[in-house]
C-alpha cells in the first residue's frame, strides 16, 4: 500500500554520526514518525572542506533523500552544511519542508549571567556569512569566545569505529578538547568568566563527558537536539504533514533507518550506543554528486536483493 503523505518518513543528514544526537531528541519528541538517517561518513568531515564541496554535498543527499526514500521533510542535522547550502535548498526544493541547525548562541544569551559565552564548531560553520550575521545580532547583548575546533568532529567521528571505545581513539578526543577549551580562557560562574558553552556541531555532543570534564560542573552546555525537534513538530503540524498519533508507533527499524556511505560497523557501534539501536537497522548506500547516478544504483540494489 503506498503511505500517505503523512506516513512517509523524516529525512535527517549529517556529515557522519553527529547527527544521531539529534535524531534522538527527535525520536523523543516525534514517537509515531519514521526516519531516515542518512551519515555522509565516507566524505566526513566536512567542518574543514570549503563552502563548494559542502555544498554539492547537501544537494546529492537531498535528492537522493527524497528520490530514494521519498521524504515528507528533511533535517539537516549539522551546522557547516545548513551555513554552506540550507539557502540554496531551499531555493531549489521549495516545497520540501526544511530544517537546518545553527549554534544556539540565542538561547545562551537568555541563559547566561555573566554575559560571556563561549561557541564552539567547525571552521566552516564558525566562519561563515551565516554565522557573522547570527553573532552580529546578537554582539551587543552579550561578550562571545568563538573557537573553531580543527579535528575534533573528525577524532569523535573515529572514537566511534569500535562498540568499546579505543583508549588511542578517547585520548586523542581529550587532547583535542583540552587545546580548544584551554585556548578559550576561564570558564566559570563568576565575573569575567565564560559561564555558557554553546555546541555548534552536532559532534560535540558526543564529547560531552570530556568537555564537562574540563569546564567543570557549574557551567551551562546549549545544544540543538531538542529545540530543533521541537521546530520539526511545528514545521510538520504548520504544512499538516504529522503522522497520525493513533497510529502504532513502528518496531525498531521500520521507524529507524540508519544509512552510511562509510563503513558500516561505526554506524551500527554509534547507534547501538547512542540510540539502542540493533544492528540491522543500518545499512551501507551510495551517493554519487549525482542524484540520479545514486537513483539508479539504489534501483539496480533493489532488483538484485
Ligand atoms: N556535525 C557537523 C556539524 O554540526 C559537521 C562535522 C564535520 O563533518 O566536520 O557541523
């Protein structure tokens, strides 16, 4: 039977596993939608790539999202992509429901007391147009540590290569998370110090244990997961696109399907941990920078199964 529009899933894309932490406040505040988590991980990182490579890599996801898997809406579940091309897709897909991430450095704003925050990300989102302006209108109301974090998505990304974390692959998180946090000055609750710390990638999250470590107790983290669910609620409810709540809520993996263009044991070790998520829930695809070549090959996977 072919699904309602409303029963068709929820495309979510990330340069990689980063992705997955929102994709959980999703799945948290959207309990009777499907999804389809698309992990660009045989192209990560895309934080250090450039505007044009980002770019041509949001739009081959895009299409294939939607001519593949047929997509009701799409989040894009990573800062450098949304700053490098949200504009454009939304240009060339107007009637695809869009969501696109950037630092909550508003929300920090209202949440800190000592009006110093620190936002940290990839070098693509922290230096792009997007986020000037987002700081722009905001600089007045309060002081920003900004520190573009070479490495760090890409060092989370590879801690996740294996189910029990390899001590070389944690240590090297630390490292990087200790030269970047060092780097930014004081963090605490007094005067002068950075009292908020905004996650502007969706990476980050995952490093949440190291970086507490080293901001210590007191001192405010702001991700995106739950705010932008809450967008994609709305978003949904506004174009009357929201699965029916009466419906059954779908077993494990007809809700949840997770795709890599990387190596597949990553993913499922990242969603088993993260999501508790089986195994089979993931699955490996291609996604050439041209849509239709990755139609044809999903097509060509689809008669030889
Ligand atoms: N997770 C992504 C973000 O939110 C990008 C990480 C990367 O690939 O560099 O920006």
């Amino acid at each position: 039977m072919t699904p309602t529009s409303q029963q068709r899933p929820i495309g979510v894309f990330d340069s990689g596993i980063g992705g997955l932490s929102v994709l959980r406040a999703l799945q948290a505040e959207l309990p009777h939608e499907r999804f389809v988590y698309l992990a660009d991980s045989g192209h990560a990182p895309y934080g250090e790539r450039g505007d044009a490579y980002v770019a041509a890599r949001t739009h081959a996801i895009t299409r294939y999202l939607q001519a593949v898997h047929g997509i009701k809406a799409l989040v894009v579940a990573c800062n450098t992509a949304t700053a490098a091309a949200i504009h454009d897709v939304r240009t060339q897909c107007p009637d695809l429901p869009l969501v696109g991430l950037e630092p909550a450095i508003k929300p920090a704003v209202a949440l800190s007391r000592t009006g110093r925050i620190g936002v940290i990300g990839t070098r693509g989102t922290l230096t792009s147009g997007k986020f000037a302006l987002l700081l722009g209108s905001l600089q007045s109301q309060a002081e920003f540590v900004v520190q573009p974090c070479d490495g760090l998505a890409y060092a989370i990304e590879r801690s996740t290569e294996h189910a029990v974390p390899d001590a070389a692959e944690s240590s090297e998180v630390r490292e990087l998370c200790t030269r970047y946090i060092t780097a930014m000055g004081a963090f605490g609750t007094t005067a002068g110090h950075i009292d908020t710390l905004v996650l502007g990638c969706t990476h980050y999250v995952f490093a949440e244990e190291e970086l507490r470590a080293l901001i210590g107790p007191a001192v405010r983290l702001v991700d995106t997961g739950e705010p932008v669910a809450r967008q994609t609620r709305r978003l949904l409810q506004a174009t009357d696109l929201l699965a029916d709540p009466g419906d059954e809520i779908p077993a494990a993996c007809n809700r949840m399907q997770l795709i890599t263009t990387g190596s597949l044991l990553p993913l499922q070790a990242a969603a088993q941990r993260w999501l508790q998520l089986p195994a089979r829930c993931c699955s490996t695809a291609t996604v050439p920078a041209d849509g239709a070549g990755a139609m044809a090959h999903e097509a060509n996977r689809a008669l030889a199964q």
